[in-house]
C-alpha cells in the first residue's frame, strides 16, 4: 500500500508539471488542451493501477 501511495504522489506531481507545460504551450486553444489533459489524466490513472496490479500479483505468487 505505501508503494502505490508513493507512485500516486509520483504520478500525480508529473502530471501536474505537464498540465502547466500545456497550459502555457497552448493557452489559445481551450478545447485542444482540456482533450491533452483527460488523455494524460487517464494514462497516468492506467500506469499507476497497472503497476499496483502487477506488484499485487507479485507479492500473491512469492
């Protein structure tokens, strides 16, 4: 549980730090950058949950 807490805290940083890189890239353009944002939003979601699954099973198996 703390491994994916830290991995939350990770992801979450990340994706906060390429919100602003859009946000300041791409000011101009409301509908592109809320689009960026959901897709990152979600694949950070899906590399985190996929990385506690895989830690969860390897803990099962040893």
């Amino acid at each position: 549980m703390p491994g994916l807490v830290l991995n939350f805290i990770v992801g979450w940083f990340s994706f906060m730090l390429v919100m602003q890189a859009i946000n300041y890239s791409a000011q101009n353009f409301s509908m592109q950058r809320f689009i960026i944002q959901s897709i990152i939003y979600i694949a950070v979601f899906i590399v985190i949950y996929l990385i506690h699954q895989m830690r969860t099973k390897r803990r099962k198996t040893a």
